[in-house]
C-alpha cells in the first residue's frame, strides 16, 4: 500500500491524498488551494492527480480547502463514487454552487482590466462552472456514521464524527490487501465546543493521517471566549463604533451566533444589531437545522423546544447586496459578520475597506489565517493593508479570540494519537498534513518523546509505503 501526499502537505491548505493498492486508487479529499490569487489560480489548474487511475474519492468534510477542487476533478473526467456523509453533501451543495459563483465573478473581473489594459493576455476562464457543480453533486453518496462500507476493490470505509463541522467524519478505512487500518482525521474537532458532539476515536488503527494546523500551541478554555467577546462588544459599541467579524461561513460563523444568543439572552452585550452578512452563511445555517443528527444533546433540546440558538431579536440575516452597503453607510454601532474568514474575497472586504481606518471600530479574528492573506496581515497588525488594491491604515483595534477555533489544538492532537494507541492501535506511522513546517516539527517531537515510533510530515509529492 503506498500514500502520495498530493496537497495540504506542509501546508494548511488544497487537502489532497491519494491511496494506492494493488487493486484501486482512493483520493482522500479533493480541496482548493487558498492563498495569493495568482498562485492560487496557477496551482488549482494544475490539478496535478492521476485523474483516469482514481476509483473513488472520500471527502471528509465541506470546507472548500478539502471539497473545491471536486468539480474541477469532475470536468476533468472523473466519473466514479465521492463518498460523504449526509450532512457534507447537503453543505458541499451550497458550498461549490457558491464557489463556482466566485470563480465566474474573479474572472469577470480580471478580464475587465485586461480589457483595460490593452494586454496581450489570454482571457481567464473560471476553473469550473455551475453545471460541472451539478454533475459533481449527481455522484455523492452518502454514508452515515458507524456504518461500514465498501468503497473500492478490497477497501471498507466507516466514518465517524470528527467533531470540527457539520458532518465532518474522520475516515477509518480497512485495507484487505494488507489488513491495515488506516484513519484520517480531515481536520479534527476539539472536545467541549458547542452544537456538535466530541470527536470519536476508533480502534485499532495502523497508520494515522492527521491535521497539524495548531501543533504547536494551545487554544484558550472555550469558556473564556464568550467573556472575552462579551467584553470587546460592549467597549467598540459604546463607543459609537462597529465590531467586523470575518467569518467562514460553515460552523465558524454557527458558533458565534450561538454565543452572541447566549450573550444577548443573558443581557451581557447591549441590544445593537447583529447582522450575518453572506447569503452562503444563511444557506449553511439553514442546512444545519436539517441535520439534528449532527448535534450535541444541549443543542438538540434547544432546537426541538423551538428556543434556536441560531436566532434572536437583534440578529438579522442579510441577502441582498443593497442591504449589505447601508450596513458600511449606518453610523449605528453594530456587529458584523461575513465571509470570507480569510478575509481574501467577499463582502467581508467590503466592510473592512469602510471600518479598518477608524480608531473605534474593531476587526475581531476568530480563525486560522494561512500565511499571504490579508487575515494573516491583520492579525500581524500590519500599519497598512491592501484591499482592493489600495493600501489603507490599520487604525482599528485588532482582537484574536483563537479560542474559538474547530481544529484541535496541540493538547487535542497529542491527546488523540494516544487514545488511538489506547484502543488497540499499533500506530505503526503517524502522518502529519494540513499545517505549516513550525508547529508540524514542534508536534512531530511531542509525539516522539510520548512514545510514538515513526511521526512524518511529508512534503508534496512524497509518497509513503505502509
């Protein structure tokens, strides 16, 4: 058996992993990379996978960086099973409509200033379009957790709950050829969050792919978040000015809501407005009330006696794009969130580009920003940022609240590795994908020094016999 390390290797995006027997090749997630735009595009039309040798694609979760690049595999000739749970396709539904819709406007937009420019260049093409999006949806299946199934020649899959998203799985596949199991996390969720269950931990497991994204730090007590958030809303609002947060639009931008309820029930932030402002967020929240399944028992008794953590009287879902620029107009202190959590496209620019030169606004990060984004530039609290192309001063408070973060932490991952380990797993190889070099090498010496025997980080294009 050999893995290939295709994307989100040494890096925390573009997640692609390819399984290779003597009978079947399986291509664990199929995501987008997300950085610079023009070495984005550049690497995300390589598409750089065997396309005719895969049989079957596992996805473990909606986000982009892990589903984006479905459709694109599709175009691409790709005509076998992407196996899901129910959740991640009802999601991926909104989501890859949503990106294709992206794509069409990027390319609008830089063939107007070709256009502009007089240049010689050839005209952008979106990477893929709303009907390749259709045909990507018609080969999903969906599985539910705990049931045990057969993916390809000599391959069985059972998800299990990761706990990041809705419907994330961690994937356990059992492997005839060798008689291995093999688990990949996709990206793992932390014990004690809100809405969703902790992750599960299976037994038995061979060789463990894991996320690293935090490897080499801890978030702050949950707890604490609502506290720290509670007090960053009162301070901005009372003194006339507007809280933006960025926000991805799958689970990131639920928590919130949730806690914002939570605070405003409880009277620990003032009656402002609180408005959610991205059509793809408000689909998303829909979806999640399809999903009971999917919740902790806390979230579940809310949602049956009609007391929704996911609305109250100041919060406002926002539709329409003239809604959306009276929000930058009002001079009303409110709170906003919108996508994209990178702050990289969306109407979240928008609302930045009005708010990040005032003293008393407050730019509120509450998730991973990858390196070249303008989140990461925020959060560096750089004097000046470009958006839209023109720089401007970083004037606003800047607040980080990692706590609020899906992914495990360093405790989290080290945690999990050993309760594999505990469970019967040999863990003849740990694996480590989806984060940057520094806190794979920080995690990678943990797990060693906890007896771990053989912890990788392979680079792209690596590939690994097991």
């Amino acid at each position: 058996m050999e893995l290939e390390f295709v994307g989100a290797a040494r890096t925390v995006t573009g997640s692609m992993h390819l399984l290779r027997s003597k009978h079947a090749t399986v291509l664990l997630d199929c995501g987008l990379y997300q950085g610079r735009r023009k070495e984005s595009r550049a690497r995300n039309e390589q598409l750089p996978l065997p396309v005719r040798e895969i049989d079957a694609v596992i996805l473990s979760h909606a986000h982009i960086d892990h589903s984006g690049a479905l459709p694109l595999l599709v175009k691409r000739g790709f005509s076998g099973t992407i196996f899901c749970t129910p959740a991640t396709r009802d999601l991926a539904a909104a989501m890859l409509e949503d990106a294709a819709m992206i794509q069409a406007a990027d390319a609008k937009f830089i063939n107007k200033q070709i256009d502009r420019e007089g240049s010689d260049m050839d005209p952008v093409e979106p990477l893929y379009d709303r009907a390749d999006v259709v045909r990507t949806l018609s080969q999903m299946v969906s599985l539910p957790y705990g049931r045990r199934f057969p993916v390809a020649p000599g391959m069985h899959v059972t998800f299990l709950d990761a706990g990041h998203v809705l419907g994330s799985a961690i994937t356990v596949l059992d492997l005839e050829e060798n008689k291995k199991r093999l688990v990949f996390t996709g990206d793992l969720g932390r014990a004690g969050m809100p809405i969703l269950r902790d992750p599960d931990t299976p037994d038995g497991a061979d060789v463990l792919i894991t996320e690293s994204t935090y490897g080499d730090r801890l978030h702050a007590p949950y707890e604490q978040m609502d506290g720290q958030l509670a007090g960053i809303i009162k301070r901005v609002t009372e003194r006339g000015g507007k809280v933006i947060i960025p926000t991805f639009a799958l689970e990131r931008a639920q928590e919130l809501i949730y806690s914002i309820s939570r605070l405003r029930r409880a009277g620990e932030i003032p009656a402002v407005g609180v408005y959610v402002d991205s059509p793809l967020t408000v689909k998303i929240t829909e979806i999640f009330k399809l999903h009971p399944e999917c919740y902790d028992d806390e979230t579940r008794d809310r949602l049956f006696s009609r007391d929704s953590p996911f609305e109250f009287a100041e919060l406002a879902y926002v539709g329409d794009k003239e809604e959306s620029k009276q929000l930058d107009l009002s001079s009303k202190p409110s709170v906003i969130l919108s996508a994209s959590g990178m702050c990289e496209a969306g109407r979240v620019l928008h609302h930045l580009k009005a708010t990040v030169e005032d003293p008393k606004n407050a730019v509120v990060i509450v998730g991973y920003q990858a390196e070249h984004t303008l989140g990461r530039r925020i959060v560096e609290r750089r004097p000046r940022v470009k958006i839209f192309g023109v720089e401007r001063e970083l004037r606003a408070e800047v607040q980080v609240l990692n706590g609020f973060s899906a992914h495990a932490d360093q405790a989290d991952l080290l945690a999990y590795a050993d309760g594999l380990r505990e469970r019967g797993g040999k863990l003849e190889k740990i694996l480590l994908v989806h984060g940057e070099p520094g806190p794979q090498r920080v995690l990678a010496d943990k797990l060693a020094r906890r007896g771990h025997r053989e912890v990788l980080a392979p680079a792209e294009g690596d590939r690994v016999s097991f």
